[in-house]
DNA sequence: CAAATAGTGTCTGTAAGACACTATCCC
DNA sequence: GGGATAGTGTCTTACAGACACTATTTG
C-alpha cells in the first residue's frame, strides 16, 4: 500500500497534509414547526454547534457522518448528502483543519426519543446563527438544497410516513419553503407524483382526507 | 500553533490524516464548436485527465487549482469554484488520497495560445470518457452546473466578449446547452438582462446586428 | 432585384395563481 | 342544519414554443 514512491523518492505521508472533519446540518420538521437544525454542545467551550467529528483512517466521509451523529447526538439510519468544503487554512485555531459539510434528514418522529436536552438541541433555521468555523454556512446550504428538493419531488427525503394525507404532505412542504402554499395549486402539482392508497382518514369534524404512497423513490436511508 | 492536545494529550497531527487532492474540469467553447474539456496526459502512466495537484500547507483549494493550471497546462486567470468530494478510500492506488473536483471555465480565445499538444488537448464533454480516479463523474456533475448557471443568466461566465450580438451569445449557450435555442424565444429571454451599446456590427451580407453587454454581473475571473 | 441575416407580431398550449363552488364528515 | 375540512371547476395571467412576417444589409 505504502510501496509509492514520487519523483523525489518520498511517500505520500512525507507531506503536510491536513487534518479533514466532517460536519452536518441535519434538519427535520418537528410537528406542526418550522424547519429545523439539529445542534450540539461543544465538549471543549460549551457553545452549540453542528455535530461533526475527524475522518477515520480508510473511513468513508458519509461513516464519519453517521459515527458523529451515533455519537453526538444518539441518530442513527440516516443518510447523509456531501455539501461542500471548508478550507480556509485559518479557519481552526487547532492547526490545518478542513471540514466537509453534509446535509442529513430525519423524520422528528425517528429523532424526539432520548435526546439528552442540556447537550442537544434543535432549533429553527432562521434562528440557528453565530455558529463558529463556518457552521452557519453548512444550515443555509443545506436548507437551499432541500428546499430545491421539495419542490420538484413529494416529500423526497421520506419526513412523513406513508400513506399520508394531503394537508399532511403540504405542511411538511410549506415548512420546509418556510411560506404558506396554495392547497389547490400543491394538490394539483403533487397529483401526478402519487399514488391513491386504500381507505381515509379524518381528524376531528370535516370529509375524511384520501391517502396517497409516493410514486417517486424517496432518498435512501 | 500547534499547541493543541487533546483529552488523550494528542495533537492533530499525531492522528492519521489524508493526502488532499484538487482535479478540474476546465470547460471552454471553441469556436463553432461544442462544450470541451481541458485533458492532460498523466506524467506516470500517459493517460489523459483532469489537471490536478496534491494540495500544500496552508493553501486555499482554489489557489491549489490556479497553480495546477498553470503548471499543468499553461492557463491562468481564472476561477475555480468546487464541486465535491471524492472519498473513496480504495480510489488511488497510492494512498489514502481524497480529491475535491472543481470547475473553471475560460474562454476559448485566452486558451488556444501555447499550449503543447502533445501533453494539453481539448476534448468535447460527451466524447471525454474513460479517465481514471472519477474523473468523468468530474467532467459530468461540472458540465451540469455549466448548464444550469448558462440557464439563468447571459453568459455568466464571460465565455463572449464584449459588445457581442445576440447570435454569438446564443452560439455560446447552444454549445453549453448542447442543443439548438430558438433564435425568437432565446432573444426574447435574454434581452431584459442586457444593456443595448452603440453600434451595429454585420458579417458578410445581411442586416447588422445590434451590439449588447451583459446587465447582470460576471462570474468573477 | 435576390439572397442573407436581424428582429418583431402574434397565435397557441401549458401551467400557476386565485377564488368560488361542491362534497362529506362530526356535532 | 351548522361548522369544518377535503376536493374540483374555471377564470386569469404569464410565458415558452412556433411560425410568419418585416427590416436592412451585400452583391
């Protein structure tokens, strides 16, 4: 493995090379919210901040991403979304440090279980700021990106489970475009995107709603 | 600087890191011609691919890349923009290599001069297959990015010079495209975001076209 | 004049926004 | 029935595609 050698006869480890993290925005919808961020209390100065850990020799960026999350905040099943990277040489007061954002997203009903609530925290994309190293970068990023999901694909990051109404499916939608949509337009742009599934549903007094399955896949998980 | 330890009284550097790596796709039109990218052949083994370079210390991405180009195949002036991360741990026979792929466009006229072919050649996107280490997966996802910006706005990437007729601004986007634009609805689309200049310019018989600059801002070179 | 290229007028189909209307439940 | 929620009909507006037409040059 170690058997190359360059022109000046070194290896690959006789260079500087930097330290390289990973670190995730993972956004969920909890119940009748906005969209939301997952933060974490810093170990060493106690501020809240996107869980994230160092890249494990041989160790895909995506592990690294669930092992922080399995770690940092007890998440697990998720799959996440390389963003992009951070290099500022000056970004880390601990030396060359390079961080790799990725997007992740969970359903809340999958993420309101055993959170330790002095260590993690969620907390609405609009209001998650002042993070440090970069971190408020990685949630605008990441909340573009599913937001240009949203609005081609019904729900496709898999928030709610199937079979869902549609007033269920526009709520998840019109918190993740942080505006109010038009029941008729969203029904009528979704339709061809779904499936009708067997039997109605009704909360409280109203015409019972139709259930739908996607008919898209959803992201993997 | 390096004074950090950590709970195990550790430094960053005491933990196995990457060798970092910066490949582009740089995209051009040729004259008349379709999208291209820039190949150059591999100093070790002769095949054709994307320049790149290992990345130094203390050094910006986008920096690594200028000075790839340069060394790589004589081009400057440009600005690269990053793609994403290749993190296969098994992908370079070398080591534990990650590259992060970027794209850089310039136009066609600043990079027909002094390149040696034999070592530098332009390669139109469908056509440049085969090359080792991910790279076409480069080639592709920059191309797309291409496309889309080329979608949006007249010639964001300052591929034409100004003033320019509107026939040369669509020659450009068709290339981009890779298909033909209607000459009616592309005018129509593009004309709120240009300005009108003085003067008509005519090639070979025919009525002169009018002159135009771009209103909205260049991608910044 | 004809040929060639630049540019405009205008019709049509599609789709989003908007809003009124109908349908079906609980009480 | 009355209130509440689900779902449809349809008008308006905007815009891309399409194509015919006009405009201005060279030879």
């Amino acid at each position: 493995m170690s058997e190359y050698r360059d022109a000046a006869g070194k290896r690959l480890v006789d260079y500087p090379r930097p330290s390289v993290a990973v670190d995730t925005a993972v956004l969920t919808v909890p119940v009748e919210d906005e969209l939301s961020v997952l933060q974490v209390r810093d170990a060493v100065d106690g501020d809240w901040r996107l869980p994230g850990t160092f890249v494990h020799e041989g160790e895909r960026l995506a592990d690294a991403v669930l092992r922080s999350l399995q770690a940092k905040a007890g998440v697990t099943g998720l799959a996440p979304q390389q963003l992009q990277v951070f290099d500022d040489p000056a970004r880390d007061s601990r030396g060359w440090v390079m961080s790799v954002g990725h997007l992740d997203v969970v359903p809340f009903s999958s993420l309101s279980r055993g959170l330790d609530e002095s260590q993690v925290r969620l907390m609405p994309v609009a209001a998650a700021t002042g993070m440090v190293h970069g971190h408020d970068d990685i949630v605008a990023v990441a909340a573009a990106r599913l937001r240009a999901a949203y609005e081609v694909a019904p729900d496709p990051w898999g928030l709610v489970a199937e079979p869902f109404t549609m007033t269920e499916l526009r709520r998840v939608h019109e918190a993740v475009a942080g505006r109010a949509l038009l029941p008729d337009s969203f029904r009528r742009a979704m339709m061809p995107m779904l499936l009708a599934a067997e039997g109605k549903r009704a909360e409280g007094p109203g015409k019972p709603a139709g259930v739908w399955r996607r008919l898209t896949e959803t992201h993997p998980r």
